[in-house]
C-alpha cells in the first residue's frame, strides 16, 4: 500500500496561539496551509494568564529591538481582535488600561520609558484593597486579554478559513532536507510544503529529524483562579502578579483573578502542587489581604517553551530556508502570537517582513548549529 501524501504551500506543525496566528496569516496572503497539531497536557496557550506586559516584563526583553517588537505586539492587539470579531463574531476580553508595579521601599531608580510614578495616596485612589506599599511604576497601555477566549475565537477563525485544513494528529519526524519538507505523522501519513513552520511550543526540541536540537525546554507556571474582583488593573507584585478575567458574555455578572505563577524546572510534569498553590496564596495575600477571603474556583498549570536567553527562535534556518522556527515564546508568547503571525506569515509567502527578526535568529545558539 503506497503512503498518503498531502501536497501544501505551507505545513505549520503545532496549533497553540502560535500557530494559529502563523497559519492564518499564511492564508491571507493567499497559502494554502495545513495546521498540524494535537492537544496535550500542560500546552501553553490555554494556561498563561494573558497579560500583555512589554513595560512590566522589560527585564525579559533586554535591547531596544526586543522591546520594539513586543511593544509592536502589545499594539497589534486592538485591531487585531477587531478583525477577528468582524470573522468570528467572538468578542474576546481584553485590557488596556495599564499595569501597575508594586514597590514597597520608595520609587525606583530606573523605570522603562513613558511609565509614570504613582505614590500610595494616588495608588490607593486606584486600587483600594491593596496591601501597604509605598507606590507603584503603571506601565500605560499594558493590560490583559482573556487567551482562553482569544483561543476559541482563533481556532473558529481556521475552521471558517478554506485554504486551512486542521490536521489533528501526531507528528513523528520531519525530513527538510528536500526542496519540499515533508512531516512523517504517527499514523504514518507523510504531508509535504513549500514551507515547514515548526511552532510546537514546549515540545520543539523533541521533534525528530530537524538539522539542529532547538533549545527549548519546559517551564512550568502553576496559576490558580479566586472567586471575585480583588483589583481593577493587572498587579506586578508580592512576588508574582494578579490578574482581573471578567466573563465575556455579561462582563458585571462574575469576575473574577487569576494569581500567578510559579517557574519551575520540572520537564513535563504539568500538575499543580500543594507547595505551589500555598506559594501562589501567600502571593496574593501579599498583594491584597483581601484575598485571604476568597474562595478558591480553579487552579492549573502549563508549560512555558524556554529558550537560554528567554527570547522566541524566530525566522528561517540558515541551512534550509524552507524551514522556519516559531518558538520558544517564553512568558510572552500570548502577546507576541499576533505579532509573529504577522511577520512568520510574511515569510512563508517569500515576503519580506517589516520586523527587525535578529535577535530571534537561531544562529544565536552557537552551540545549535
Ligand atoms: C502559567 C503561564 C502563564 C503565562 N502567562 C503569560 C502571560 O501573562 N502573557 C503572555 O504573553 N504569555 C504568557 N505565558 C506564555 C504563553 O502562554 C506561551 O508563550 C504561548 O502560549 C506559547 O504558545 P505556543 O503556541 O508556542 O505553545 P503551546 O500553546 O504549548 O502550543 C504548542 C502546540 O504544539 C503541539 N505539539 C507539540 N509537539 C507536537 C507534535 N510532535 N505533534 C503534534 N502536536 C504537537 C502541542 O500539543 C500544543 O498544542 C504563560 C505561560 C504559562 C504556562
């Protein structure tokens, strides 16, 4: 019996937030695009807590350029979502009213450009049910979306989409050392593109049959959700942060906050523990004492893709330049998704994009090539 080959202009292997935003951005600019993937324990996209963070995660995103392009991430969004619920007609919650960082001995020497200094009378005018501190750093235009919500909505996006067809399966091995890559699936089913997008989140290094280990590794972050508003904006603070999710059908009708996250170094185990959840209580207790009275409604855990130096693996192979990487998003992958959309999308067509991809290159990893 001869092998089932599917012929594509684009393979995009790995359908988390990534992925989804690879793939559909590949189709309007006209591919037609096969979005391989199957669901898995601990994957990333439905577990991050879905801040859009460029100015309070600006430890993570150390030059000029990074910060740039998560900036230009956390700018994609308003009209990003606006296209999306114009195909959808999901309206996915979403935030942009500031992050406030939380210090407890007095302002900060440095604080990233255009970050205003609010001291505690002004913070508790905002936000009172905080915790003694002596003020806070908000980050203006940072905020929150619901990724769970953001998730549905773009997986409906691909299902309207008639150049996607979704492949739920797993992928065994890759082979992109032919002009056309091919994916080996477990059923044995071989699909072939003009180009090979590798977005497999956590799991990238464990793809078999790439001309380089990827250096991803797992990283987990346990969250747990408590029942009510404890807070307005998103808080950096007491060793964590607090998040507010508002339902998006009737946004006063329940609210709730999601406490995070822990960064563990555990391979693939995706549990929640005793010890991280009391971690994660102490946390928010920390921000608000408030919370020491509310009732716990959920907790859950996923892994983050790490790379060594905590940036995304963006942009083609020096080898194989069929073969383009799409990972290793880290603690931003959910604010950078539509921006790697955008810019992975555009050079699966031969397209140039208008994002500086450097620092993201694979090359960086002397030790990967
Ligand atoms: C606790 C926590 C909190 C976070 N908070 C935030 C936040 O506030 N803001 C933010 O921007 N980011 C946050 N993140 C990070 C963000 O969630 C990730 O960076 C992002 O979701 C990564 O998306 P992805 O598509 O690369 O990976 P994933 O969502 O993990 O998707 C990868 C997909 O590939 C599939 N796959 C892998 N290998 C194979 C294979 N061989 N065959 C078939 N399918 C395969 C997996 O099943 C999975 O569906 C958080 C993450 C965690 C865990």
């Amino acid at each position: 019996m001869g092998l089932a080959v599917r012929t594509t202009d684009v393979v995009v292997l790995g359908a988390g937030l990534i992925g989804l935003a690879v793939a559909a951005e590949a189709a309007a600019r006209g591919a037609s695009v096969l979005l391989v993937g199957e669901t898995r324990f601990g994957e990333a996209s439905p577990a991050g807590a879905g801040m859009l963070a460029p100015g309070a995660e600006s430890d993570e995103l150390e030059t000029d350029v990074v910060r740039r392009f998560a900036v230009a991430g956390r700018d994609l969004y308003p009209s990003f979502l606006r296209a999306l619920h114009d195909e959808t007609g999901i309206a996915v919650p979403f935030d942009r009213n500031g992050i406030l960082e939380l210090f407890a001995d007095g302002e900060p020497e440095h604080r990233p450009e255009g970050s205003e200094w609010i001291d505690a009378r002004a913070l508790r005018a905002l936000e009172p049910n905080l915790a003694e501190y002596s003020g806070a750093v908000m980050h203006p235009n940072d905020g929150s979306v619901d990724n769970v919500v953001l998730l549905a909505a773009m997986q409906r996006r691909i299902e309207l989409r008639r150049s996607i067809t979704r492949v739920g399966a797993g992928v065994r091995s890759v082979n992109a050392t032919t002009v056309r890559p091919r994916v080996i699936l477990e059923d044995g089913d071989v699909l072939e593109g003009g180009a090979l997008v590798v977005a497999t989140g956590a799991w990238a290094a464990q793809l078999e049959g790439l001309p380089r280990r990827l250096p991803v590794r797992p990283v987990r972050g346990q969250l747990l959700m408590l029942e009510g508003a404890l807070a307005h904006h998103v808080i950096y603070g007491g060793g964590g942060y607090l998040v507010p999710r508002r339902s998006p059908d009737a946004p006063h009708s329940f609210e709730r906050t999601i406490i995070g996250a822990t960064m563990e170094e555990v391979g693939f185990d995706s549990h929640t523990t005793p010890e991280g959840l009391a971690h994660l209580r102490n946390v928010a207790l920390r921000i608000t004492p408030e919370s020491g009275s509310a009732p716990l409604v959920s907790h859950w855990a996923g892994l983050r893709p790490v790379t060594p130096d905590r940036l995304p693996i963006l942009g083609p192979d020096p080898r194989l330049p069929q073969l383009i990487y799409a990972c290793g998003h880290g603690r931003n992958g959910i604010l950078l998704a539509p921006v790697t959309g955008e810019a992975i999308g555009a050079l699966t067509a031969g397209a140039t994009t208008s994002h500086d991809l450097s620092p993201f290159a694979i090359e960086r990893f002397a030790e990967a090539l």
